[in-house]
C-alpha cells in the first residue's frame, strides 16, 4: 500500500510507539527474507503459519491483558504469521509449491473469525501499551504486532489480487521506504478498535486516504478472495447493508475525484482501490439481492460505471463510437481485481441490462476480457472438448441469470457489423475466439428455454447474420456448427420471428448469401472435375447447408429459399456420392445429413419440375447410399428410418426395397437389443431403437404381401420378435440400468409391431390400431457427437 504525501499525517503528530512489547520493535523494524532464499518450501512456511493461527485462536484473551507469560508465544506466532506474508508478497507465483497449504493458511487469515480475533488482541494490545506509558511522557502514536500483521496483510492481498502484475517500482532510498514503512503503519492504527467497525473507516471524513485504502483491502480479501476460497463472511459481525452504506459514501467520493481530475491522472494504487471498492460493493449488493429487492440507487451506479470505465481504459462514451472489441492483451493489477472476480461481471450484467445506457460499452469491455481469460481456447482443440471446460469454467456463471444474454447479444451484433463492413479470415482476425465462446454462450441461453421469446428472435436473429459472414477457416465452421445446435433448439413461432426480422435487415442478405453458397457448391458438386477441387471444408459446409435446410422445412419456413436450386442441389448430392467410394470422407461427413434431409424436406412440393416424379424414386439411390454404410452408424440408421416412416404411407414400395430396408433396420435394433454398442454409443443407441422399431412397423404396413413375406420368414426376424414380446410381457426384470431404459423405450413400438406380425401371419383380423396412416415428426433433437452437429427425429406418439 503506498502512501500519500498530499494527505497523510506528517511525522511530527506524533512519534510511533511500538508498545511495551520488545517484539512488536523488532517486527517493524527487521527485514524478512524471502523462503526461496533459503531453500525454504513455501508450504511449510504456510503450514507454520496456520500452526501459529490456531495457537493464537487457543490463548485465553482473558489471561493476556496480566500475564506476560504468553508474550513468548505471540511473538513467536506472530513472527511465523509475518514470514508467511511477507514471502507470500515477494515470491513468483509461477513456481510456488504447496499451493493447498498455502491457500488454506491464506483462506484462515481472510476468514473473519480469526479477522475478529486479530482486532481483539491489537485492542489488548494498545491497552497494554496505554498503562505502560511513563507518566508526564510525550504523546506517542501506539503500534502492536497486530498492526504490522495487518500492514504485510494488505500487502499480500494487493499481491494475490493483481493476479501477478507487478506494480511499477523505482529505486528509493531507505529513508524514503521507512517513510512509506511509517505511513502504512499510521494508517493501521487509524483503524478503529473492532472488526465490525472496520467499514466505518472507508466513509469517514476524518481517517486519512491510507487508513481507508488500508480498510478496503482488508475488507476486500474477507469479503471477496475469502468466499472464493471457502469461507462465507456474511455470517459474522458486519452485515452486506452496512457495508453497502459505508461503501455507498466511499464511491461517491472518490468518483468526484475521478471526474475533476481524469482518469489518466490516477495512480495505479487507487486504481487498484477503486477495483476493490467496486468489487467489493458488487458482492455486498449480491448478497442484499438473495434477501430483498435491488435498492433504487442511480447516482451510485453511475458513479461506479464512472470509476469502472476509468479502470477498464474505455474512456468516455460520446467520444468512443466503436471501441476495440479485442481483449486486453495483458490486464493491469487494478483489471486484474475487476475480471478475475467474477461476481462482478456478473453484477455488471444485473445493474446495466440496458445497451441503451451511457456507458453500457464498459460492461461489454468488462466481460469481453472476463471471457478471454475464462475458458481455454485453443485452433487445434477439439470443438466438444472445448465446450466441456466452458461448461464446467463458464456456464454456470453465464447461466445464473437471463441478463447476460443482453451482453452476450450486443457483442455479437457488433462483431457483425465489423464483419459486414470487413470481412476478414480467422487467420488475421483477433475477436473471432472471443465469437466463439458468445456464439456457445447463446446456445446455451437459447437450449435453457429461460429467455423471453423477443430475446430469442433477437439472438436468433444474430446468429443467422453470422452464419453468412463466417467464412471457412475451421474455427469459423467450427462455429456455424454452434449455430446450428443453437437454431435447432428454437421453435416455429421464434424461428419464424427470427426469419421476420432478417427480411427486413437491410446490412446482411441471410437469403441471397446462403443460396449462393448453395448454388456455388451445387455446380461443383455437378462437375466432376471440380468435384476433386471440393475440400474438407466444403463438405463441411455442403452438411451444414443440408442442415439448414432440414430445419426450416421442419419449421415450416422452406419457402424462403428457390425450391427448384434446392431440390437441384439434393439431386446432385445423391448423383455425387452415389459414384463415390464407400470410406471417402465426403461421404461420411455428408451421407447423414442428406438423410435426413431427403426424409424430411418435401421435395416433390418444392419446385414445379418435381411434382410430376414420385417421391419413390430417391428409395433406390438412398439404399445404395446405406449399402455403404455401416450397421453401428446408429445416425444413418435412424435418419433412414425417419426416412420410411415419413414417406412410405405416400410412396409405392417395391419388394426389393423392402427387403433391403428390413434387413438393414433388423439388424440394427437386434444390435441395439443385445447390447453390442459400447462406451459412448450406448446412450445413443437406446435413443434411436425406438425409430428403428417403428419403421420396421411402417414397412410392414405398406409393402406388398410377397415382400411381407419374405421378411417375415427370416429366422432373424424370428429372433427379433421372441425379444421384442419378451420386453413386451415384462418376463425378464432386468437390474442393468442399460436393459430397463432398452424396455422402457421399445415398449410401446414394440407392442404396436409385434400385433402388425399377428395381423401379417393370420394370427389375429385386426390390424393394429396402434400405426397411424403417418406419424409426426415432433422436433429435431440437437447433439454434438463425433466431430458434427447430428439432429435426431423425434416422432410424436398417437
């Protein structure tokens, strides 16, 4: 803590007194030596100081006050105490070792028991000296060993606070440092006698701007670091209104002062102080919230966006129309203590939910720089590892509370409109990692189905215009694929409001710029010797694309885009991967997509020229498609099934189609029921068996009688309908968890299969009432596996 020559007490109001104690002189006074410099592992150190901690919470403060006898043992703490401090000050936090005793002998000096204890005995302490004083002897300044623990304590807070940024140091004489030394010490023992009162100081118009530095740090490592650490300080003395009164005063005065003299004429020691100020008002007001309703207080707030735009560099509003929306590249101690505390973040999202306020441009500031130091990102990661550590490290701060998609929103749309007017790659571009991490935040906003639908059609409405502007660096594909999962969780209403909106956006063509790209990769595609030119990007997009266009037939919303280029562009895909090899990667990357598109968009309805064809004409290509496919693609499998189930009642079947058909879904649901998918594909499979069951249903229903036939008189059909009546009549109770999901899911399709067989083989004259003439398609389920968005048909049950 530095000290201020303008407003400190001058040497002359009294000279320091260190007590009748002889250790609190050699406290003051001594120099103590880093434990690097010895060889000394710092975790001993802090295992020594959380010893001496408990020995000073064991004494009888009864016994102090008029027996010497245990002066020993407090020097002796208190020495252990110091020398944990000061090497915690001093040492290079990169090659710390012991890093849990430290912090728990950290987390027991921020604790504010032991906080109430340390004033209790710098108040025995000062009374000791008071009696010892000589009579008639001049007036002294008292100082105890308490207060020289409370000094190297605010020292070792600013150190852990500024997250490693070093203050900038010149070289200064000894006599200028024992004058510092001296200052910070006067400032200690300005502090009142009780840890309650503490927050007094930091109003007063009496204590000096070193005491009131000295009390926010104090009050900011039990208050801020300590919860962050595990102890929960609300529940002594002090409560969260009192200190938002004295904190309330505080920032009103020191934002006055900011505003007359700028803030580029602040030190970095009261900026640091202004971040603990704010820090600390934001955890307090937190807390106050969790009770009651948030208090009207406008001056405060902009006074506090007043000192928080100092600290973040962001200027004034009216002179700044387009701030960098780059990170920090490195954070100042004063950022450090903003950022890092994310709380605040989060406080800033609740007190300034308007981007139409002045100043809003500080909150953005705020948590762009919390978002590019939460959250590993790295180009060469894999996109679900990535977004595994932000849903441990970011969503549940994000997600506490609706107002960060506002945020959240207001970045992108800025993003956008530097992308419209400059479109860069990812190579060159810095915000695009920051994108990212927004586009997956509002993912996950938009799947929690926690925001008003106005605030989805408007983060709906951003993701869209990205999705044309992105361009095809892996990062940018990576997040049109977060895009993709974000509009899949969207209903018809919101999507169709979302459409709404960007037709009448005038700065970006959603329509025209994604029927280019359709219409550019169509004509490759088309071309065989541009099809050898197509990259792995390109068969990216071209599943995106088909992605794209599944969701908004699903929705209703498919006549946006010319019917005629998509049903070209399907045509050519089928033509494309139809002459292609079976482990080529294109087919791979596109073969389910197209699936799923086939069976859900109704092509036939789209363009004019296709009226006329039968929609049974894409059966044959589309089991020469899943002919190459293997039986543990469990997607392939439930796409082709969807694909039966929603084109069958309307389409003629041939008997070789049909047979085809079976024996390919039979195989899988047999898979499926004897537990031959593993590890990560066992969720997946007891997902999709109950589609797979259905279709089998569906063909049975609508294909000829020879086909029927031959089906049934598979001894593997025989096999499969012996499991199936097994889970029908519930004589196996099965313990695994995995077989009574399995039965759960299949009892219903299994139920309505097994009478279509009876009906089939003149076991019963009833046809199963139980299949309906076409079974709805009830959403597009969203889940990233295997490197891709996949969406999953859900049917409706009747």
């Amino acid at each position: 803590m530095a000290s201020d020559s303008e407003t400190e007490p001058e040497s002359d109001a009294g000279e320091l007194d260190p007590g009748t104690t002889d250790f609190a002189t050699q406290l003051t006074q001594r120099e103590l030596s880093p434990a690097a410099e010895h060889g000394i592992d710092l975790g001993i150190v802090a295992r020594n100081a959380q010893d001496a901690m408990e020995s000073l919470v064991g004494l009888d403060l009864k016994d102090i006050e008029t027996d010497d006898t245990h002066y020993q043992t407090i020097e002796n703490n208190s020495r252990a105490i110091l020398a944990f401090l000061d090497n915690v000050v001093s040492h290079d936090s990169g090659s710390i070792s012991g890093v849990q005793a430290i912090q728990a002998a950290i987390c027991a000096l921020l604790d504010g028991s032991f906080m109430s204890l340390l004033f209790d005995y710098r108040r025995i302490f000062h009374i000791i000296a008071a009696k010892a004083m000589s009579p008639g002897s001049t007036s002294s300044l008292v100082v105890c060993w308490a207060d020289v623990v409370l000094v190297k304590l605010s020292e070792a807070i600013v150190a852990i606070a500024r997250g490693g940024d070093e203050l900038p140091r010149e070289p200064e004489f000894i006599t200028l440092r024992r004058h510092k030394e001296d200052d910070l010490l006067r400032a200690a023992i300005q502090l009142p006698e009780h840890w309650r009162d503490v927050a007094t100081v930091v109003s007063s118009d009496y204590a000096s701007p070193g005491a009131k530095r000295l009390a926010l740090c104090v009050l900011y490592g039990v208050y801020v670091l300590g919860p962050d650490l595990g102890t929960t300080p609300w529940v002594y003395a002090l409560s969260a209104a009192e200190l938002l009164r004295c904190l309330q005063l505080h920032v009103e005065q020191v934002s006055a002062t900011c505003e007359e003299n700028g803030a580029a004429e602040v030190t970095d020691e009261t900026k640091i102080s202004w971040a603990m100020a704010i820090a600390l008002f934001a955890a307090a007001d937190l807390e106050t919230i969790n009770v009651s309703a948030r208090a009207y207080r406008p001056h405060t707030d902009a006074s506090l966006l007043r000192l928080l735009r100092a600290i973040m560099h962001c200027g004034h509003p009216t002179r700044l129309a387009q701030p960098s929306m780059e990170p920090f590249s490195a954070l100042n101690g004063a950022q450090h203590i903003v950022v890092d505390a994310s709380h605040v973040t989060l406080w800033s999202w609740y007190v300034w939910d308007d981007v139409r306020l002045e100043g809003f441009q500080t909150v953005e500031k705020v948590t762009i720089n919390w978002l590019h130091n939460r959250g590993t990102f790295s180009d060469s990661m894999n996109p679900q590892d990535l977004m595994d550590r932000w849903e441990e490290g970011l969503a549940p701060d994000l997600l506490r509370s609706s107002q960060s998609a506002t945020v959240i929103l207001q970045i992108i749309t800025r993003v956008c409109s530097m992308l419209a007017v400059t479109p860069k790659t990812a190579s060159g571009q810095e915000p695009l990692p920051l994108l990212y991490k927004c586009i997956w935040a509002a993912s996950c906003h938009l799947s929690s189905k926690e925001l008003d639908m106005r605030s989805e059609v408007d983060i709906g409405h951003g993701l869209c215009k990205l999705y044309v502007l992105l361009q095809n660096s892996k990062v940018e594909l990576d997040m049109k694929d977060l895009i993709i999962l974000a509009l899949a969780s969207l209903d018809t209403a919101t999507l169709k409001g979302v459409m709404q909106t960007l037709f009448s956006d005038s700065q970006v063509a959603f329509i025209s710029r994604t029927e280019e790209s359709i219409r550019r990769l169509q004509t490759s595609v088309s071309d065989v010797k541009m099809r050898r030119l197509l990259s792995y990007g390109d068969h990216r997009n071209i599943r995106q694309l088909l992605q794209i266009i599944t969701l908004f037939s699903h929705h209703e919303i498919i006549d946006c885009f010319s019917g005629d280029l998509i049903c070209l562009f399907v045509r050519s895909l089928i033509c494309w991967l139809s002459a292609t090899p079976s482990n080529a990667a294109c087919i791979r990357t596109v073969r389910d997509a197209l699936i799923l598109c086939i069976a859900v968009v109704d092509l036939s309805s789209l363009s004019p020229n296709a009226r006329n064809s039968s929609s049974s004409k894409w059966h044959e290509p589309l089991l020469q498609l899943i002919s190459q496919s293997h039986r543990a693609d469990l997607f392939v499998a439930t796409n082709f099934a969807a694909y039966f189930v929603l084109k069958c009642p309307s389409t003629n079947i041939s008997s070789a189609t049909t047979v085809e058909a079976w024996a390919y879904l039979s195989d899988v649901l047999m898979m499926i029921i004897s537990r031959q998918f593993v590890d990560a594909a066992e969720p997946l499979a007891l997902l999709v068996c109950e589609n797979i069951c259905y279709a089998l249903n569906v063909l049975l229903k609508y294909s000829t009688e020879n086909a029927i036939q031959a089906c049934l008189s598979s001894p593997w059909t025989a096999r499969m309908c012996v499991d199936l009546r097994s889970i029908i009549s519930r004589r196996n109770v099965r313990i695994d968890p995995y077989f009574k999901i399995l039965d759960d899911n299949l009892l219903y399709s299994a139920r309505s299969f097994i009478q279509s067989v009876n009906y089939a083989v003149g076991a019963t004259e009833d046809p199963s009432p139980n299949v309906p003439e076409i079974r709805e398609l009830s959403e597009l389920t969203a889940f990233y596996i295997g490197g891709f968005p996949r969406l999953m048909p859900r049917f409706a049950r009747e």
